[in-house]
C-alpha cells in the first residue's frame, strides 16, 4: 500500500491535458515552488506533479500564482528495452489539489485509504 504525501506551494506552470494511446487515458502535469516550513526563499524548490485520468480537471480553477496544497502518491515503474540500460521512472501522482488553508476537499479522498466505520457515540454496548 502506498503512503500519502503533501506539499504546499505555488503553482508555476500548468500544462494543457494529453491524450495518450487508443485507450483514452490522459495526463495533465503542472510544477508548484515550494512553500511552508523549512523552505527557503533564496533557494527555491520547483516540484513536478502529475493528475492522471479524471483528476486532469483538479487544476481548472486555479492560475499561476495561487497558493495550493497538493494531496499524491509516488508511483514508479522499470523500463526494459533489448540492448539499453534498465530506467526506472518515477512520478508524483496528485489526487487533491486545494487552496492553502482551506480544509474542503476537492478530487476526493486518498484512493489507498481504508474506509473506516462511522459508529455513534450513543451505540449501547
């Protein structure tokens, strides 16, 4: 199972979504300059994020400029080709983008996280 992460930043760049394949699937990636505790104006940390699938419209309502808090996951694959040298890509797949400081949640919840109970306080045993 794979653990959640968050940052904060500033969005930088948005790209357009792209389509890929005969399937349909799509792809949507922008890039956010760290915010928040610990960062460092004078030595600024872009990050690259990506929204797969219907996610790709998590990013419509926001400019560059706008200061957001990103919810993802890191996913990864190897790659083999006959006679090249094994790569191993990575990607930050986001699944909630935000407005910093607001608590609404926009693209759902995290897509590993177990759905727990939602018992009453007044059950009698």
């Amino acid at each position: 199972m794979s653990k959640a992460f968050e940052l904060q930043g500033i969005v930088h760049s948005i790209d357009e979504t792209k389509a890929y394949g005969q399937n349909g699937f799509t792809k949507r990636e922008f890039v956010i300059k760290l915010t928040g505790e610990g960062e460092k104006a004078e030595y600024p940390n872009y990050v690259a994020l990506e929204l797969i699938k219907d996610k790709c419209a998590l990013m419509d309502s926001y400019n560059l400029g706008d200061e957001i808090q990103v919810s993802f996951n890191f996913s990864g694959r190897l790659w083999n080709a006959p006679g090249k040298p094994e790569k191993c890509f990575t990607s930050l797949q986001a699944w909630r983008v935000e407005r910093a400081g607001e608590s609404v949640q926009s693209g759902g919840g995290d897509p590993f996280a177990q759905s727990m109970p939602n018992y009453d306080d007044d059950v009698p045993f």
